[in-house]
C-alpha cells in the first residue's frame, strides 16, 4: 500500500471575490498555479497546517472559515497526497511569494483562466462553489 500524505491548501479570498493563488517553485507541478498548501508537520491538524502554509507562502495571516473538501493525487515519490482544503479569511499581512512559491497574487475567474493550474484544482473549486469572482 502507497504511503498516504497528508497535506492542506487554504481557498483565500480578498474584498473583491478575487482568489489568492500561488505559482509552484517546487516539484510537483513547478510553474504551475494552485492555492496554498503543503505537507501536514507531524502532530499538526489539516487546519492549522493551512494556516502556516498560506503565511510561510503568502505572507498572509489567515484564520479558517470553513472545511472546503478534500482531494487525493499522486506524489511523485509513488505515494498519494491527501490534501484538505479550507476556506479561510485574511487577517493581516502584506502578499509576498515566500517559501516554495515562486509568485503569489490574486486572480478574477478571467485571469485564472489565462493560468497553467496544477489538474485537478479548477473542478474542485468549482464542486465546492469556491470559484473567483
């Protein structure tokens, strides 16, 4: 059996519906666009691992609305990400790529749909009704 991982991403969202989006610097799918997330820390719930993910790539301090839904893929390793994703709220700080981000910024709909998104990302958004202005 393939080693499960468990990961977390955060749906962010500013004033204007716009979705806060990030473009992969690291393998899997470097130079492709996603929210934010990464691996779960030992010992660290799915929430509070969106948390830290979406400061560490965004310099953005959120906090955790809701649970958005889950999504499964392959790790390039042969095992299987286990991502849950939240929908989560803007605290305080200014938008920086950080991290393993190579660019952050906020996306209408229009925009995303000029963006290379990691597969996968653009259905689960739209299952979940989390999809930008």
């Amino acid at each position: 059996m393939s080693a499960r991982v468990p990961c977390a991403g955060g749906v962010v969202f500013d004033e204007t519906a716009r979705l806060l989006m990030i473009c992969r610097g690291q393998p899997p799918s470097a130079g492709s666009w996603s929210i934010p997330g990464g691996r779960c820390l030992p010992g660290e719930s799915p929430a509070a691992a969106c948390v830290r993910e979406v400061a560490e790539e965004t310099g953005l301090q959120v906090r955790v609305v809701r649970y958005a839904g889950r999504v499964e893929r392959a790790a390039p390793s042969g095992g299987v990400y286990v991502i849950d994703d939240f929908a989560c709220r803007v605290l305080a700080g200014e938008l920086a790529a950080g991290d393993d981000a190579a660019d952050a910024r906020w996306v209408t709909r229009a925009e995303m749909a000029h963006l290379e998104l990691v597969p996968g990302l653009y259905a689960a958004l739209e299952e979940w009704g989390l999809l930008p202005a």
